[in-house]
C-alpha cells in the first residue's frame, strides 16, 4: 500500500485477547505479487502479542515450504489480533516481504495497544512566495512524525487557511485536503496583499497528534 496503516488496538487484559483487526493487501499490477518463503523467519512476521487470525486470506508462511502469491488485480486479507503477555503499552509491526518485477520490497504496518498518539510538526512551504496578482501558487503541507522520525503519518487531513489584512479565511471552499505519503497539496489564485497561510492537521485518535505549520505569501500589483 501506498500509505499503510496504523492498527490501534484497545487496552485488553494480560491473558485475554482483543478483537481483531483486518489488512487489505491489494496488488493492482498486471503481474503476479509473490510473497517468498524467507529462510530468516516467517512471513509476514509479527510482533510477539500480535497474532495472525484463521480468517486472513493471504499467504501466512514459515520458514519452510512453498511460496505464495496475489494474482493481478486482486487482494487478500490478513486479520490481526492482540494477546498480551505483560500490561503496558506496545508498539509493534507486522512486515510483508514480496517480489514485484524481481525487486525485493517489504510492506510494513504499524501495530499499537495503548500507545498515545505521535507528536507531528507540519511544515508548509507556498511556491512561489512572491508573485504578482493573476498567477496562481502552490501550498504544500508535509507532517512528520517527531516521536518516531521513520513513520510516516496517515490519515486525517489538512485544512488551510489565508488571513489577509487581519481576515481569516479557510481555503479550498472550506474542505480539508486529505494526507496522502505525509504531504497535503493545495493550489489556489490569492488576492493581492501580504498573505500568511495556515495549514492545519488534524491528526488520527490514537495515532497522530494533530499540528498546525504557517508561512508568508507576498502578491504584488501588476
């Protein structure tokens, strides 16, 4: 997946096990996905307390066997369940190995019981910042985690805002743009005047603290 997600799990009691969640894993190719046997552990492989549920329709392998595989255009699903073996917040992953036009890739979902959500800082760039009224400009949002710098966030969506001489407005007909690969793109036609743009993110319950980044916009006369 392009983006993948983060599971939340609710808090469950040590020896009992929570209600389990579902992954799609969809391959949209023209080719079969192969997901290979792996002589270094199973595949996927998945965070102690995690476990993979009888219902998942996608290959589960060990390390011994044969490989498996999703034909073109087609998904699979693996269902994920929590057992705990100690109290206390867990943060874990679930990793698929695959070969897609004889690359080897991995796909990597985050797995989480009782984590509180992710500190983000959002930077915002406008490109150009100094332009001349009837050109248009391009807002661009990343959000990053600052808790854990290899995550990238997902979900939830960014809402820009345009104050002009002391007035707020909020852009793109009042709609937040949803995060796709961390970043939130906008282009709009701004009015001449001294511009600062606000993006704010919403962030995700349980996974993603919301943030908010600001930057200048200068549109001269022509």
């Amino acid at each position: 997946m392009s983006d993948p997600p983060v599971l939340n799990f609710a808090k469950t009691p040590v020896g009992s096990t929570s209600p389990a969640q579902l992954v799609t894993l969809a391959n949209i190719g023209n080719a079969a996905l192969d997901i290979p046997v792996l002589s270094s552990g199973d595949n996927p492989n998945i965070t102690p307390g995690f476990t993979l549920g009888a219902s998942s329709t996608c290959p589960v392998l060990g390390t011994s066997g044969v490989d498996g595989s999703l034909g073109a255009n087609s998904t699979c699903g693996y269902e994920i369940s929590y057992t705990p073996v100690a109290s206390g917040p867990v943060r874990g992953a679930m990793v698929i190995a695959d070969y897609s036009l004889n690359a080897f890739t991995s796909q990597r979902i985050e797995l989480r019981q009782g984590v509180t959500s992710d500190a983000t800082r959002v930077s915002l760039r406008v490109t150009p910042d100094q332009i001349k009224a009837g050109l248009g400009v391009t807002l661009t949002a990343t959000v990053a985690d600052t808790s854990v710098a290899s995550i990238v966030p997902t979900g939830g969506s960014v809402t820009f805002t345009d104050t002009l001489l002391g007035n707020e407005v909020v852009l793109n007909g009042g709609q937040p743009v949803p995060l796709g690969g961390g970043k939130a793109v906008l282009q709009i036609l701004p009015k001449t005047g001294d511009h600062t743009i606000t993006a704010h993110y919403s962030g995700v319950n349980a996974a993603f603290a919301g943030s908010t980044g600001q930057a200048l916009l200068t549109v001269f006369k022509n």
